[in-house]
C-alpha cells in the first residue's frame, strides 16, 4: 500500500528568511545566483528563567513572550 505523505509546513523563520531577506541579501551583496547566498542552517533562542526555572507559571510567560517577539534581522 502506498503510504499517505503529510505535507508540513515550513518553520516561520525560514520562511521569513526565504521569502524576504534572501533577495535582500543577494542584492546587497551583488550575488547573481540565488545558490550564493548564504543559507541559515539553525536558529538558536535562549532564554534565561533563572530561580524560577520550575514555575510552570513564569515558564508558560517566557514561552508567549518568545512566540510573539517580532523578528529583527540586521
């Protein structure tokens, strides 16, 4: 039987990435390939809780604050 392929979307900030700051960046650099570019490999966020790192509370903030932060590229 054939098996049922799920289609999953790509994380946001590689499609950000892909989709606005790549052509940016091929310009600014004069690249004429897009295959040039650099690519991003992995995002790291780290955050610090800090004495409150068992309070599922202040963890619950910390994960909103992440998730709604506004992406800055510069």
């Amino acid at each position: 039987m054939a098996e049922k392929k799920t289609v999953v979307p790509a994380p946001r900030l590689k499609a950000l990435y892909q989709g606005t700051y790549l052509k940016e960046l091929q310009a600014e650099l004069n690249l004429k390939n897009v295959h040039e570019v650099p690519a991003l490999e992995k995002i790291v966020v780290s955050v610090g809780t800090g004495k409150k790192k068992d309070d599922k509370r202040h963890f619950e903030i910390v994960k909103n604050t992440v998730e709604k932060s506004p992406v800055k590229l510069q």
